[in-house]
C-alpha cells in the first residue's frame, strides 16, 4: 500500500488553478522528486500535504487516512514534516528550543503540571531535553544548542531546519529546495546527506527542487510539473530525454 | 581600574552562585512574606509607603500577565483594564454583598479568586472567536471587549452604575499582595518554561512554521489567555479592596495603556523586564505627582524615548538566571558531561 496517496487533487485560488488533477502515490521509502519551472505550483503541493491550504477537489490519504481538512497540527502529528524554501526557523529562539518545540505533541504532561512544575513536568522535560540533544548532536549542531537560531550560518540554519522537522517524528519528510543557495560542491554533499537522512531515519521523503543536478542524483522517481499540470512522470532517465518536460524548462523552439 | 573589575566579577560569580542555590528562592519568598506580614502587623512602615507597595504588586501582576500575550506570545491586547474590572467587580460584589461580615478577611482570598475565574471566564470567551483567525483581529476585539465592559458596568444600576461601588473593607494587605504577586510571578515564569510556553513563543516567531511542527496553536494561544486575563482578574480585586472604591471609568483604555507602557518599558517577553517596568513606573509615577498634570506628558514622552533607543524595552527578549528553571541547565550540563565521557557516540 502507497504511504500517501494523492488522486486528482486539484487547488484554485479565486480564478487561478495553482495545481489541476494531481496524482501521486509514494511508497513506504522512496524518494520522490517533485520539479518544474517557477511558478508550476510544486510548493502549493507540500502546502496541500501539510494541510496548510485545503484542497479544493481530491483526496489526499496517508496510510489510507484522509488529510484533506484537517488541521495541519494534526497532520504533523499523524506523520508528515516539512522544511521551507525560505527557511522559517524561530529564529530569535534557541537552537535546543526550536529542535524541542517539534516535540510539542509527544510531551506527556497536561496544562495544569505545565504550570506548576509538578507530576510529570520534571521527567519529561528531561525526557524531550535529552531527545532534542541526540538529535542536535547527530546533526552536529549541539555545540551551538543555546546559541539564537537566527546567529546560526545560513548552511547549519538549513540544517537546523531538517532537523526540527525530523524531531517531529515523520514517516514522511517533505524538503522544499533544500539546495537553494548552494554551490555544486555543496549540492554533492547535500545528496549524500539526503540519502543518509532516509537510512538513519527510515523515512520516506518527497523534494522539490530546481537543481537538475540534484534531482537526477538521487530521486528514484519524478514528477513535472507546469502551470499546475502534470506533463510527466516516471524515471530520471525518462525525464531527461521527455520534449514536453524539455520545452517546459527550455522553450518550445530550443525543444523541436 | 582593573582592581574594580575582577572585583566585580569575584561579586558576579558569588551572586550566581547564590541565586543557583536550592533554597535561595524558598528563602527569599519566606523573608518576603515574613516582612510583609510584620510590616502590616505592627506598621512600622509608613501606611503611604504601605499603599504604594500594593500598587506595584498588583501592576507587577498586571504586566506579567499582559507580558504573556504581548511579549511572548507576539499578540496585540489591550484588554487588560477590561479584564482587571470583571475581577474587580467581582471580588467585590462578594465581599460586599455576598460574605457575612465577621468573615471579610477569611474569605477575602476566595473573593479574589472568583474574581480571577470570572476574568479567566470572559478571557476564553474573547479568545475563541480572536482566534479563530489569523492575524491582527485581538487589538480590535479587545478594544471592543474594553469599551463593552465599562459601558455594560455603567448601565447596570445594581453595581452602582457610573457612580461606582463602594463599601469595600480594606482587605488588599501587605501579604496578600506578596502572595498573589508571586503567585501570578511563579505560574507565568511557569507556564513560559513549559511546553506550552514553547509553543507561545513559537506562534510569536512563525506561527505558520508551528502549527507545521504540530503545536496546536489555537488552543495554546486560548491557554495563554486564560492564563492572562486569570491574574489581571486576580489584580482587578486586590485592586477594588486596596482602594476601597472602583468605578467603570477606572477600567478604560487609559489603564491598558498603562499596562502597556510598564510591558514595553521592563521589556517584552522577560518576567524580569515586567517585574522591573512595573516597579520603576508605579514609583516614578508616585515621585513626580507633585507635577499633577505634567506626569501625564513626561510619561508618553519617556516611552517615546524608549522606543527609540531601545524598542524591546530594558529586557526585551532577555531572562535573567534568576527565574530560568535549573533543572533545564542541569540537564543540559548532565547531557554535556555523558558526551564528554563517550565521544565516540555521535557519528
């Protein structure tokens, strides 16, 4: 069974159809690229996935539990993360307290021992504290645990920010970009991080990018999008010699 | 020169080491708590002295809870006079009307504590719709919230109308005000090193980004807020028996502002920026009552100058040790220490 299934989800703002007819179906540990030029809609589909717009037709079912409509809280919590193009750190927070804060709904203690410091409090703090360390140190980011997160370099910002989505605990991770900004060296580096996220976290995950580079390298399977329309799916190799994801990226005449 | 400075560093670090003590706190509060009841006992503390105290224990209890919703929480309220009348009139319509007269002082505390609830009451009940939407709406629905509630008490001849109410015993002692204070201190500090708090902060940085890392936002804006308008309730009825006399003019928008100005001059989201603001306005207040009129222009002129030099406020955005919990520190000095002990763990 697909770990999310998409069938023909389909958003409009007002007039403009940001992602017409969309399908996809991710099994359990694949890793799926998403592309397209500007503008194709390819983010309007995570925002779709989180919950953060709702689609207007289709369905969108994890483990085959619909999402469409839920809250996008819920929708983390059930096993979904996501990182941002433009990242969106809580920056003037610590780094600990932003790898923490993504453990919000595995913190066991109700609102009343929350504010007197009592029952479960202590264990548990200490419990999501420990956590949020390990992590930040698999991601050697623990050295600057109590540093502000906006003070961190724009590479370990991108870093923190995977690593706040992973603390969430997701079955599925959604990177928006994750190379934007990067040079190729970096991008090299970025793909083997990428691969090692999915073995160490055992879980599946869904890219947009632009960086062709990138995408070949690593995505076992593609998506095209343009203008909100799928022109093309399938494997990297096919993508690459397909004229209508050619024209889309390059121009009618450039393809013929 | 250099003498005065590893002077100061000798008295920093046995300061820190005081203040990391496990005691220093009970202590503190037991010593409070002993001097206020003493100084209320046998009034070796002059009574204008007395009052002025109470006054900057009720505004300390004001700011810290507005501090929660405008400093930590990134939101707009300016409700709180709102919410310090629902208390207010509350507490006192018990005392007044409700309490048989032999048990004034006993029951004086839960008086307070009504006042609070009923304030925690209306709290929730502006929240949900506030939040049902992102965005600017909590200045505007709090406005409303504030006119509503002076002119609801004004038309409502059974608490006196626009006349007010009288008949209050002076029941706001030096104790009470110490305990509620540091009550309403300990439970904010609290709740800001919690989960929820986390997540308060987190809905101020990017309210998107943490609704995407799975706070529940809403209901942790509306815990928030509960929370909030709970101790300006709580200081609405220390207010109303430490004055003896509330009408509905005393809860309009001028006191918000008043709150506001001690928020952003001790400095947003810091318990010890709203401890500091409220203790600095309320006695610069009292200092420059002989300019009568004047205060009022030297004040905004003070918070414009402020917002200039410096926008967050003499805290803003900073804690002191003193009221960041240890257990957190230990844990991270423990974590520290095991990794130290293995380096091999981490790949």
């Amino acid at each position: 069974m697909a770990l999310l299934d998409l069938q023909h989800v389909t958003h409009r703002f007002e007039g403009l159809t940001a992602v017409s007819d969309f399908n996809l179906a991710v099994a359990p540990h694949e890793l799926v690229g998403v592309i397209g030029p500007n503008g194709a809609g390819k983010t309007t589909v995570f925002n779709l996935i989180t919950g953060v717009y709702r689609a207007t037709e289709g369905s969108i079912r994890l483990e085959g539990r619909e999402l469409v409509g839920q809250t996008p809280h819920r929708i983390t919590a059930s096993g979904i993360a996501r990182t941002f193009q433009n990242i969106r750190l809580f920056r003037e927070l610590s780094v600990l307290d932003n790898v923490r804060i993504a453990h919000y709904r595995q913190m066991a203690y109700s609102p009343a021992e929350a504010l007197l410091h009592i029952g479960r409090f202590r264990a548990e703090e200490k419990r999501i504290t420990l956590g949020a360390l390990d992590l930040l140190s698999i991601f050697k980011l623990d050295d600057a645990a109590n540093e502000k997160a906006k003070n961190l370099p724009y590479g370990l910002q991108r870093r923190l920010e995977i690593a706040r989505a992973l603390a969430t605990g997701p079955k599925l991770l959604l990177l928006d970009e994750p190379a934007a900004g990067m040079n190729p060296n970096e991008i090299l580096q970025l793909m083997d991080f990428i691969r090692w996220i999915r073995r160490t976290f055992d879980v599946t995950i869904i890219l947009i990018e632009h960086q062709m580079r990138l995408v070949m390298g690593i995505c076992e399977r593609l998506v095209v999008l343009d203008f909100g329309a799928t022109i093309a799916a399938g494997l990297p190799s096919e993508i690459r010699t397909n004229p209508k994801v050619m024209e889309a990226y390059l121009g009618e005449e450039a393809a013929s | 020169m250099i003498r005065a400075k590893t002077a100061y560093r000798t008295w920093r670090d046995r300061w820190r080491r005081l203040t990391a003590r496990k005691y220093f706190w009970p202590a503190v509060l037991t010593a409070g708590l002993a001097f206020s009841i003493a100084a209320d006992k046998y009034d070796f503390v002059d009574l204008y002295v007395q009052l002025i105290i109470i006054y900057v224990g009720i505004n300390i209890i004001l700011t810290v809870s507005l501090n929660l919703i405008n400093g930590y929480m990134g939101e707009f309220s300016v409700g709180h006079a709102g919410f310090m009348a629902v208390g207010a009139y509350t507490a006192s319509l018990l005392t007044v009307y409700a309490f048989p007269p032999g048990l004034q002082q006993l029951l004086f505390p839960l008086a307070v504590l009504a006042g609070g609830l009923a304030a925690a009451l209306i709290g929730f009940l502006v929240a949900i719709p506030s939040f049902k939407t992102r965005g600017d709406y909590l200045a505007i629905v709090t406005l409303a919230f504030c006119m509503i509630v002076k002119s609801v008490l004004e038309n409502i001849d059974a608490v006196g109308g626009p006349r007010g109410l009288l008949g209050m015993e002076k029941l706001t002692t030096l104790p009470w005000v110490f305990f509620w204070t540091a009550l309403s201190v300990w439970v904010i500090r609290n709740l800001v090193y919690s989960n929820f708090g986390r997540g308060v902060l987190s809905v101020r940085e990017d309210e998107i980004a943490a609704d995407l890392m799975s706070v529940n936002t809403r209901q942790v804006k509306i815990i928030a807020f509960i929370v909030s308008s709970f101790f300006a309730g709580i200081a609405g009825g220390l207010f109303a028996h430490a004055l003896q006399f509330i009408n509905p003019r005393m809860f309009d928008i001028i006191k918000s502002t008043d709150v506001l100005i001690m928020v952003y001059l001790g400095g947003i989201a810091s318990i010890a920026g709203s401890v500091i603001g409220a203790v600095i306005y309320t006695i610069l207040l009292e200092i420059l009552r002989p300019l009568g009129v004047w205060r009022m222009v030297f004040m905004p002129l003070l918070l414009v100058v402020l917002m200039i030099y410096r926008p967050r406020g003499i805290m803003g955005l900073r804690e002191t040790r003193l009221f960041e919990p240890l257990s957190d520190l230990a844990t991270i000095t423990l974590w520290r220490q095991k990794k130290k002990e293995a380096p091999d763990g981490a790949p």
